[in-house]
C-alpha cells in the first residue's frame, strides 16, 4: 500500500467514515492500481466474486422534454421537433409484449418531461403493462419526472408515488441526479429539480416503501470535490432512509450535445471514481458499471474497481446510444455471464430487489 493511501487504507480496514478531504485525496492518488485494490477488498468483503445481473428491458416511451439540459443528446424541445417521438401506450406495451415467453424480470422506463402528455397516460402505461405481463417488475420515471408530475398536475410527491405504485411501479431509478452541486447543476441542467428536490423525491419513496437506485453524472464540467460531495449527500439520505440499493456512476458521453468540444473521461478516471465510489458510499451495498455507457472491455475491469454489479440485457436502450455509445443494444444472458466469468468473478442472476434468481 503507497504511502499516500496508507492512512485511508487504516480507515477502511476499522470502518471509519471517510471525510470529503478523504474522497478528495482519493482522486488525487497517482496509483490507480492500489486505489483499485484498496476498493476491491471492500467490494470482495462484501460479496466475495459474486458479479450481479439481470434480464431486463428499456422502455423510453418519450423523448420530448421541457427541460434543456446541456449534455443531454436523448431529449427534443417539443412535439414535431426532428428526432421527437411519443409512443402510444399500445406501442410501448408492444415493446414487452414483444418478449412474451421469454424470462425478463424488470422494465426500465425513463422517459423525457413532455408537456403534451396527460397524467393518465403514465398510469395507464404502468397498467397496461402490469396487465401483460404480471410477472415483471416496473422500475421507472426518475425523481425529476416525480418533480415534474407534482408540479404540472398539482399533486404532492406523495400522492403522485401512491397513484403510480398503484398502477404497478415497483421502485424507482436513479436518474437525474447528475451532479448536486448548485455551481455545477446550475450550468448543467439549470430548469430541472435542484438537488433537494431530488433528494426528497427519494426520501418520500423510501418513507412509502420503495426502493431506489442513486447516480451521478461524472466527467463533464464538475470538480473532482463536487463528485465527493455529490456522494455524501448521497450517504447521509441512505444514513436516514436506508432506501437505496445501488450506486450507478454515469460516465458523460459528448456526442450530439452542447458539449460535444469537452473531451469524454479517460479510463483511468472512470475507473477512479469507481473505486472511490465504494469507498466512500459505505452505506449503499452495491456499486453498478452500466456497460451500456462503459463498454465491454472497461465494465469488465471495473469489477476490480469495486464494482458487483453490471447491470442487465437492457434490449433497446436509446439514451445513451444517442449521445455517441458504440456498445450493443443488448446482451444476451448468456454473454452477460461470459463477460462476467472472464473477468474471473462468478456470475449471479438477481431481481431489481436482489432476490437471487441463479447462481450461473
């Protein structure tokens, strides 16, 4: 163990909470591979080889969207803009309808805020879907679209995550978290719901029952300090609701944005925030490398890194492929569990509330 990593190595080992200066001086660590190590012992104290994932599908049923969040290339301004699309319910239970006989356990919708929708769409959506396959969970709409709901239709966060659970949500994603910090949020995505807004969207879900996964957008305009402090804000909701099951770090993509100029993260700053993810969020099990947004080569790796989790089969994912993502639009199970072997980890096949399907 360098020297320089010697001290928060001796934190780690007694479980003792690390600071922001910690997580600061983390990202500042030259040795990427001992910071590899120091986060892969904690992951392995955790779960040993155990590498999760699970056969799951996409839903984006619009990508028409009020707000203008400048590294977004998924959303268009409004209805008739070229690229903008709104499926019909039927179209986009069509989507689920499509794997009929096939064994997914979770569809994964996150849509844009569109001002032309009413709020019976969403629930027959929930509906319509819970109808044609019963047997699936629905993890969907990100706190900013629970913000957006609560404000357009007049209803408290509350009453919009009662009416939704209702209709067949099981828990929510952790989208549009982004980066909290006001200097850093204010640039990135300025007309969507500040960070306690989300963070309460998060609390009242947690209060009613729900489980939530958590993210943060990393690599585009934000400080190395802004990272950490995005993740203790994270730790101190999980301190108080113990509602969040996963940390997801969303890796910026510049394509087809307004900060198509910035150069995307380097490997070795991907795989830094990994690792210092784990070793800050003592509180939240599990770390997940999206290999949608990641690639196969650095997903594979960053279960070194701290990672436990890869995600799932995905199936049509478009947010990320439309802002430059040259990955696959799917995994077969059967590929998911060779990537993971070949890493030397033992793949596990999990529900959206990590029930264990199979041991591969």
């Amino acid at each position: 163990m360098t020297s320089e990593l010697a001290e928060i190595s001796e934190k780690v080992a007694s479980r003792e909470r690390l600071t922001l200066d910690d997580g600061v001086r983390l990202f500042a660590c030259r040795d990427l591979a001992a910071l590899g190590a120091l986060a892969n012992a904690d992951r392995e104290r955790r779960f040993g080889d155990l590498t999760f994932f699970n056969r799951n599908t996409h839903v984006n049923a619009t990508n028409v969207c009020e707000a203008s969040c400048i590294f977004c290339s998924f959303a268009r301004l409004k209805t008739g803009d070229q690229g903008a699309y709104t499926m019909a319910v039927e179209e986009a239970v069509g989507r689920v309808r499509a794997l009929r006989g096939e064994l997914i356990t979770e569809v994964h919708i996150v849509n844009g805020l569109n001002p032309d929708l009413p709020w019976n769409y969403y629930l027959e959506l929930l509906s319509a879907i819970r109808a044609e396959r019963p047997d699936i969970h629905i993890k969907a709409f990100t706190a900013v679209e629970i913000h957006y709901f609560a404000e357009k239709y007049g209803m408290s966060y509350e009453r919009v995550l009662r009416e939704l659970m209702a209709a067949g949500l099981g828990s929510l994603p952790g989208g549009g978290a982004e980066i909290f910090h006001p200097r850093a949020r204010k640039k990135l995505c300025d007309d969507k719901v500040d960070a306690d807004g989300w963070l309460e969207v998060h609390r009242v879900a947690h209060r009613l029952g729900l489980r939530s996964n958590c993210t943060m957008l990393f690599g585009s305009i934000e400080t190395v300090e802004e990272r950490v402090d995005h993740m203790i804000r994270l730790r101190e909701l999980q301190d108080e609701t113990g509602g969040f099951q996963t940390f997801i770090p969303l890796r910026f993509h510049h394509e087809n944005n307004r900060l198509r100029k910035l150069r995307e993260p380097t490997a070795a700053d991907t795989l830094r925030t990994y690792a210092v993810s784990r070793l800050m969020l003592d509180n939240i099990d599990h770390v997940k490398a999206y290999w949608v947004m990641l690639g196969l080569p650095l997903a594979q790796l960053s279960l070194d890194f701290g990672v436990d989790d890869i995600d799932g089969t995905v199936r049509e994912e478009r947010i990320y492929h439309m802002a430059g993502a040259h990955t696959p639009q799917e995994l077969g199970r059967r590929a998911i569990i060779e990537l993971i072997r070949e890493a030397g980890r033992v793949p596990v096949e999990r529900d959206t509330l990590y029930n264990i399907v199979a041991e591969a």
